[in-house]
C-alpha cells in the first residue's frame, strides 16, 4: 500500500466525459477544469501561492489538501477519476512513488505534489531526452485556426481571436519558406512572438472561464478553448527561450547567454495537425540539477553511464560517481563487430539491410533458436521480415497500430521465433531472460542524423568537435543497452552482433565501460557464425 504508480494525465481516461457525453477523452484533454465533473476535487498546496477562486488558504503546517468532489461529498463511488486517486495519494507522507523521467520533471517544475525524501533516478543515462521529449511544444495551424474560429464564433474574446489570427498568417509565411525539420532562424522566432505578447492572458482565461459557467459554450468548443491560455502562455515562454541575449556589434559581438531551446519547421501530410512549428528544449542540465537536489539527496543509477563528463554535460548531475564491477559473469556473454558487415552509410542502407538480412535468417534457421533482430530504421526491420519470410522462419512484429509492448508480450508468451523491430521500440526496457532470446542482432549503431534539428542545434552550439563527441556516447548507450535485453541475470547467456563495420572501426570514439569495450571480438562473419553456433550449443 506504500508504492503508488502516477502516470502523467493524458494515461487517464476522463471516467465522466465517457459517461455524460459517450466520448473518449483522457484527463489531459478532456477540458473537464472548466466542466462541473462530480469526480474532480480540487487540490490546494503549500507551493501555489496565493488561494485561487476564494480557497481558503492551508493550515499551519499543512502541506496540501483538498476540497472532496461531489461524489466524495455525496458518499458515492467512486468518489474521483483514477488520476485524482493516485495524485492524492502519492502526496501522502511515507509513500513511494514510482514516476517516469518526464512525469518526474513535469512535477518538479510546475506542480509540486509531493516533497521527496529521497530521490531515486533509475536509467539516468537517458533523463535529459526523456526530459527534453517532454517539454517539447508545437503550434499547429490548423488547431489554431479552430481556436480562432471558436473565439470568433462565441465572443469569448475577438481581440485574441484577431491575435491569434495574425500569428497563423505569419506562420503560414515561415513555414513556407522552410524546407522538413530545417531551424528557424531568431529573425523568424521574434515574427511569430510579435502577435503573442498582444494577447492578455489573464483576461483571455478570465472569459473562457465566465462564458463556461453561463452555458455558452458546448462541449467541443470547451475542449477547444480550456488549455487555450496555458498553451499561449507556454509557447510564448518558450519562444522567447530561443532567442540568445547578445552584447555589442559586428566583429565585437558577444554572446552573453546561447538559446536554451531550438523552433523548427515541420511539414508531414499523415500528420493530423498538418504543417506546424516544433520547439525544443536543449539545455537542461541547470533545470535538472535543480529539481534533483532541490528537496533531500539523490541517486542516480545507470548501468551504461558510460563518460561521467558528458553525463554532466547531459543531466548536470555533479557529485560523487561510484563504479562497481559487474556481478554477471563475463564469460555468459559473447559481443561481436562484424570486420566484413556492410557499410550502413547514406544511401547504402537498404541495401545494406538486406545483405545481412539474408545471413542473419540462414543462422537462425540452422541454430533453431529464438532471436531478437534490431534495425535503427523501418526500412532495415522489414528487411529483417522479407529475409525470415523467404527462409520459413516464423516472427513476430507490430502489427498495424497495435503497441510495440502488445507485440514483444506475444513473443515473450511463445509466439514465432524471432521478434523483429527497431531500435527505438525494443532496444531499452525489454526484458528477454533465461532463453527466451540468446541472439540479438543490431544492423547499426543508432547515430542521430546530421540533418536532424537537434544535430544541427547541437552543431551550431557546440561546434563539430564536441558535438560528434556527445553523439557517440549517446549512440553507445543505445548499443550496450540493446545488447543486455537477453543477459537479466547471472545465469542468462547471450550473443550480440552489431552487424555495420564502421562500429568495430570506430569502437574507441564509443564512451563505453572497459569490462564491455573487453568483450568485443571484431571478426569476419564466418568466425563470428561458427563461434555463436558453438556458444549457444554448448
């Protein structure tokens, strides 16, 4: 009863919308704030500042409470949404709470809940990008264009709406200027914050608010219109983060701070939003180290840390860095670089895919054992599929929309022989024990694309240099994460092949730990199949 789960609010499903309405909507999007939901009770802290709405304000002493729903105060069950249940119960003192990266961060920033006593962060090697996915924001012209439309529609407030207008013209224009996930410049960046800082804030929420409480507004247009002025807030906020503050001009120019965040186009017609602009944040490092050692002592844990300098870099977690040896045996596992593998390179990737598409099948088929194969891109993981389509050999793969975890479950519950995917689904967080997968195939290690915003950030930031130094360890946690889904324990035995002969090339620019760099046998592939047929016979 001390371990409480929280998920984020959008992994909860809004139990009253469903029930007065027939609709499907989770508590992230639902709009029920400005809804008289029977299920919603109201929180008050110690970190909000001043009562909202006529609160009362907390007791000496006391650290949160709140006001029942409706059903609570009628006696009826359930007496709140499930999210409300795990949030207040997880405000409790002595829980354990059990959070995601992002989940982690999104409540040390802007909600508060709970005042650990001690944090654990688990996989610490990847909580700046889980931590910068989260805070990604994106302003879509066509969801702005229903926001104005709405405004416009029911007086709620013309001149945002006129505001709001301006910005979608304007960024109609840089789009299209702007080739798929080319940066914004800070020209284009001040154009589309102009029409933002016109809009009054307050009295934008202040109305929605009023035309909610007199009926005014439908349910559509309620859910168009509740996070309006929070999102207007926030991308105004984070716009203004990526733009650097500057000192002098011409050659005695000089940066006094680097943007923190990177805006960049993106064009894609399967997205529903259609064209929009992307903004992320990048520099971290400060944000994290205050939220991590704000409140109590903090641990951090990671088997695959790898370079302790670019984990500072990363997370900017500074302190002490304990190192302890290994307690699987070395000898259960064998790691290869192919010497022969093809080049994985632009633009021989496919053909590369299949090349080692057609060996990896032949192994599998004449060792008859279950096997785990990784392509970085979907085109390499159906390669992977043709290869065991043509050899008879039995897999499983998403199918359709189905998760990637309803796949992997289906495999781990005996289903095929080989589970094929990418990198990005089953490289990290799966768990193949005791034979369930003794081979696992990588076609490359993951590098993020030059072209990617990100690398171009990055690049710009950085410079070259350093920047390629950092790309590596990134795409050297990604590879010897990938290479212990099958070793769970000191009894698990398991083989390893990354198949691009760049990686066996490369290996000493990959910041990984000495007992796995030890590992590496860099071989031809016909050394590397008669050593695994051995290994996994014996």
């Amino acid at each position: 009863d001390r371990v409480i789960v929280m998920f984020g609010r959008n992994e909860y499903p809004c139990r009253w919308l469903k029930e007065q309405f027939g609709e499907e909507a989770t508590e992230d999007d639902c709009g029920c704030a400005l809804l008289d939901s029977p299920y919603r009770p109201v929180i008050r802290r110690t970190s909000s500042g001043p009562p909202k709405k006529g609160l009362e304000p907390l007791a000496e002493g006391e650290r949160f409470a709140y006001y029942p729903s409706r059903n609570m105060a009628e006696g009826k069950e359930p007496g709140m949404d499930a999210y409300y249940e795990a949030k207040i119960a997880g405000m409790q003192p002595g829980r354990v709470v059990l959070l995601t990266h992002a989940k982690w961060a999104f409540d040390r920033l802007f909600v508060r809940d709970y005042s650990p006593s001690l944090t654990v962060i688990d996989e610490v090697h990847g909580l700046a990008d889980n931590v910068r996915n989260a805070l990604e924001v994106s302003i879509s012209r066509k969801r702005l264009d229903h926001a104005v439309q709405v405004l416009e529609e029911t007086g709620v407030d013309k001149r945002a709406a006129k505001s709001l207008e301006s910005l979608s013209r304007t960024l109609k224009s840089v789009i299209a200027r702007k080739r798929h996930e080319e940066l914004l410049d800070e020209t284009d960046i001040t154009r589309i914050i102009k029409p933002l800082v016109s809009i009054d804030i307050d009295d934008l929420e202040t109305r929605i608010i009023a035309a909610a409480e007199a009926n005014r507004l439908d349910l559509s247009q309620i859910r168009t219109l509740a996070h309006l002025p929070m999102k207007v807030s926030n991308i105004l906020k984070n716009l203004q983060f990526a733009l650097g503050k500057y000192e002098g001009r011409g050659s005695a120019r000089r940066v006094i701070w680097h943007p923190r965040k990177y805006v960049f186009a993106f064009h894609s017609k399967e997205d529903e939003e259609g064209s929009k602009i992307i903004i992320k944040t990048h520099t971290v490092g400060s944000l994290l180290a205050k939220l991590a050692f704000k409140e109590g002592p903090t641990l951090g844990m990671s088997a695959t840390i790898g370079d302790n300098e670019i984990l500072e870099w990363e997370c900017g977690l500074t302190g002490k860095f304990l190192s302890a040896p290994p307690t699987f045996p070395v000898e259960n596992c064998r790691l290869y670089a192919l010497k022969d593998g093809p080049d994985f390179s632009y633009p021989n990737g496919t053909r590369a895919a299949g090349h080692i598409a057609g060996r990896t099948a032949r192994l599998i088929k004449s060792l008859q054992t279950r096997a785990l194969l990784l392509g970085v891109s979907e085109q390499e993981s159906q390669a992977f599929q043709r290869a065991l389509t043509r050899e008879g050999i039995k897999f499983v793969c998403k199918k359709g929309n189905e998760h990637f975890r309803h796949a992997s479950k289906r495999f781990k519950e005996g289903e095929g022989q080989v589970l094929v995917g990418v990198m990005a689904a089953y490289g990290e967080g799966l768990d193949l024990p005791e034979g369930l997968s003794p081979l696992i195939i990588l076609t490359r290690p993951p590098h993020q694309p030059p072209t990617d915003p990100q690398s171009q950030f990055e690049a710009r930031r950085y410079g070259k240099e350093k920047a390629w130094r950092l790309w590596y360890w990134r795409a050297g946690r990604k590879v010897e994460q990938a290479r212990g889904r099958n070793i769970r324990s000191e009894t698990d035995r398991g083989v390893f092949i990354c198949a691009d002969r760049r990686f066996g090339e490369k290996l000493s620019r990959y910041p990984m730990a000495p007992w796995i760099k030890k590992m590496v046998n860099i071989a031809d592939w016909s050394e590397v199949e008669q050593e695994t047929v051995r290994f996994l016979k014996a």
